[in-house]
C-alpha cells in the first residue's frame, strides 16, 4: 500500500519517531525516489542528504512544511485545504507567520510563493488568512500567476465586509471566509 493510513492512531504511536526516520518511512510507503522528493519540495541534494543521514536532523519549519507539501500529505489525511497565516514582511515579500517580526524575523519564514509552487500541481485548497489588509492585492497577484483561482484560493483574516461591499472583485476571485468577533 503506497499510501498513508489517515489513522490518527497510526500517527500518535509514531510520534517518537525522529523526523528522518519518519520521512523515509514516508518516502518508502508512496514508492518515491529521495531526487523527486528534494525537487519537488524545492531544496537541494545536499540540503537533503544532510536531513536523510543525520538521525536526530531537526528541520527548519520552511523545510518541513516543504516536505509535507511535496509529499502531499494533506491530502492523504483527507484535507481539502490548508490554512496559513500571511503578512507581509518589510521587504514586501509574503510570508507564513503568524505573529509580526521585526525584518530579520522573516527570513527563516517559508513565502507564500513557495506555498503556492508546492501546491498548484495538486487539488489542495488554500486558505490564506490575511493578517495585514495591505497584502490583498499582492495574494491576488501571486495567486493568478500560479493558476489558483476561486476554486482554490480562500480568504480569512482581514477581509470585512466594508472591504467586500467597497471591492466586489474579492468574491470573483476567490472564496471568503469571514471571521465574526465579539
């Protein structure tokens, strides 16, 4: 069986399993070779070889994340959409954090450009919760240039419906959740 069981008994016994042993494990089951894994997910060879061979490797969260995506994990487990915090950093880049960094903060941040490559040759859904209104336009942009459009781009966070009575584009491009705060 090349495909992870969606157990979430399965995954709770493994959780003392390192994460090298586990993304073998994971690379194995799907039949996968160690070079489309390391393409896919965008690292290098070498990048890679040292998390392979190194048992106590410990992951930056941007590398992680690319392995789950490039390994499709979500989808295995039966979700039809991932979501992520987005800001936008001093440099004007998309990021995934949830919390405002001050600049040096965001480097280690994975972008959401990186996000959206990782995802556009799959069915996945993303819901990008927007923690700063001025990055609206920028998803858009990014979103558009990688193909994901209403079917798959999901709005959270900062759209209010101020926002969407003044810009009524927002809900032909894309899905809108609207958050409800006391």
């Amino acid at each position: 069986d090349k495909h992870i069981s969606p157990n979430l008994d399965d995954y709770i016994k493994r959780k003392d399993a390192g994460f090298t042993q586990t993304l073998l494990e994971l690379i194995q089951k799907k039949e996968l070779k160690n070079s489309t894994v390391y393409k896919k997910a965008n690292i290098s060879k070498q990048h890679f070889s040292k998390l392979i061979n190194e048992p106590d490797a410990k992951p930056s969260k941007q590398t992680a994340i690319a392995l789950a995506l490039a390994l499709e994990l979500a989808l295995e487990l039966g979700a039809e959409f991932v979501e992520m915090d987005v800001r936008r950093a001093q440099d004007h880049v998309l990021r995934i954090s949830h919390d405002a960094l001050p600049p040096e903060g965001y480097a280690q941040k994975p972008t959401l450009e990186e996000v959206f490559l990782r995802i556009r040759d799959t069915q996945l859904k993303i819901n990008c919760d927007i923690k700063e209104a001025a990055a609206l336009e920028d998803i858009f942009r990014l979103a558009q240039q990688y193909g994901l459009g209403k079917d798959r781009l999901i709005l959270s966070g900062c759209t209010s419906p101020e926002q969407l009575a003044r810009d009524e584009s927002i809900v032909q491009k894309s899905t809108v959740l609207l958050n409800v705060e006391e």
